[in-house]
C-alpha cells in the first residue's frame, strides 16, 4: 500500500511538468557548442533518474539527481525547467515526510524533513516534521529544540498554523510528564515536586496553558501551597475555553484550597460551580458533608 500511495503522490506531481515539457523539461535547442549540448542531455538524464528513483521509492539517489537537475537548469538558464524542478524540491520532502511518519518510519521521515530543512530553511512545516521524527527517536531535546525552530520560522512568516502544532507538541511532552507524575490518588511531595519541574521545563520553550495551569495548581495543592493552588488555577480557568464539565476541574481546586485556608463559606459556593462532570459526585459530597450545616 505504501508502494501505491509514494508512486501516487510522486505521479500527482509530475504530472503537471510532464504535461508542460513531454517526458523531459522543455529546453531551449540552441545549435551553439557541443558543451551545452552534453549539458542539456546530461539534464534530461538526471531528471529521468529522478522521476525512476522516486517512483521506486530510492529517494537518496531521487534527491540526488533533482539537486543536480537544478544545478544544471541553472546553469543553462532553463527558467521554465527550473521553476518546475524547485517546486518539486520544496514539496516532495514533506509528502514523503509525511508519509514516512504516518507509517511510523521515523528515521526515514528525519532523512526526508531534513532535506527539506536544507532546501526550504524558511518552510516551518519541514522544522515542525523534523522534530517530531525526533522526538519520536528518543532524541527529545533536539526534537524539542527543531520543534522551537519551527515556532521561530512560523513567527517570522507568518505560519500561525505551524506555529500551533509546534507548540502544542512541545506543551504535550511536558504535559505528559507532569501528569504521570500526579497520576497516584494521594501523590507524594516528591511527585508533585517532579510534576511542577516538568512544567517549569516547558516555560522555557512555550507559554502556559490552560491544561498546564490545572497540573500547577494540582501540584501546588498537594504541597500544602493553597494560595498559589488558587492563583494558578484561577488563571486557567481565565485561559479555558471548553465545557462546563472540564471548568469542573478548576473550580475544584480552587474550592478545595479555600476549605483548607478556613474560607468555607467562599469554598461551599465555588463548589456549586465544580458539580458537572466527573467531579460532579466530588463536589456534592463536600457540599453535603462539609457545607450543610
């Protein structure tokens, strides 16, 4: 299947270039100088060989051979040809880059985001599939160190979208870590400790989230750091912008963090906001144990 879908997309791209120039590039025939003539069929061949490499999936010798196509329809001032053989430089690393990470082939998605880093270093897309091909090899930093390239690049060309997956994927290497860590029923100082280090750890590459807001607050609580559990929770709440069963979580904390710094009354209202969803059984218990006088 992948066969099909690589010589699928290959062919989809070629087809238009085909079309425009036969089975090779449209060249200028010029009768003049036996050199410029080797030149132009030495174009023809590496084109060709380009084509046949991609379509078998050999991509090094495909990317080879595109390269030095370019550089000769450079040379020859082939503008047509030239225009064509770059646009192939400028997508096909990502097709085949995303190809390579749908099928989970990680260090064949790096071969081909890399090239695309090398021929297009202001596309955010390529720096963005670089990292996580990285980040899936187990080489975290430097997959979060491209992922932070990709949100540098998007900013400067104005790619919000990439910008927004790169940093989404960096919040969710640090979310993932600080949620494991508070993921016991009582977790200990030690874990809530680990759990805030992780998010301190993404301040240094992202804004806070919402979601990550939650994890502070929850990890603050757990150390006994009421206040700052109310502060950093309240802050989330302001960021949220799903249900009213996910505000749930956030109206919990703060709730909890006012019954246990004496402000009972104050708490037994925030409650009333925490009873949806899975904190709704949580929140009524409080409500009739603590709040019913």
């Amino acid at each position: 299947m992948q066969n099909f879908v690589t010589r699928w997309a290959l062919s989809s791209l070629l087809l238009p270039f085909l079309l425009a120039m036969g089975a090779t590039p449209a060249l200028a025939q010029d009768d003049g100088g036996n050199a410029k003539k080797q030149k132009l069929n030495q174009l023809k061949k590496e084109y060709a060989t380009f084509q046949k490499a991609g379509k078998q999936e050999n991509y090094q010798t495909a990317y080879s051979s595109l390269a030095e196509a370019v550089r000769l329809a450079e040379e020859l001032e082939q503008s047509g040809a030239l225009s064509k053989l770059r646009g192939f430089q400028q997508n096909l690393p990502t097709k085949w880059g995303n190809e390579a990470i749908e099928n989970k082939n990680y260090e064949m998605a790096l071969t081909h985001f890399n090239k695309g880093a090398e021929w297009s270093p202001d596309d955010a897309y390529v720096h963005y599939g670089k990292g996580l091909a990285l980040v899936n090899l187990d080489s975290t930093q430097s997959g979060l160190n491209t992922l932070q390239k990709a949100v540098e690049v998007g900013n400067r060309t104005g790619n919000t979208r990439v910008v927004g997956l790169a940093e989404q994927r960096i919040r969710d290497e640090f979310l993932a870590k600080a949620s494991k860590a508070l993921n016991a029923r009582n977790p200990t100082m030690a874990q809530a400790d680990s759990a805030l280090s992780a998010l301190d750890q993404m301040g240094q590459y992202v804004d806070p989230s919402a979601q990550s807001l939650f994890y502070r607050a929850r990890a603050q609580y757990e150390k006994g750091a009421y206040q700052q559990a109310t502060t950093s929770a309240q802050e989330g709440l302001d960021m949220h912008q799903g249900s009213r069963s996910d505000a749930a979580k956030y109206y919990f904390i703060i709730a909890e963090s006012q019954l246990n710094t004496g402000n009972k009354n104050t708490a037994c209202q925030t409650f009333q906001n925490a009873t949806f969803g899975d904190y709704k059984a949580r929140a009524e218990h409080y409500l009739k144990n603590e709040c019913e006088d």
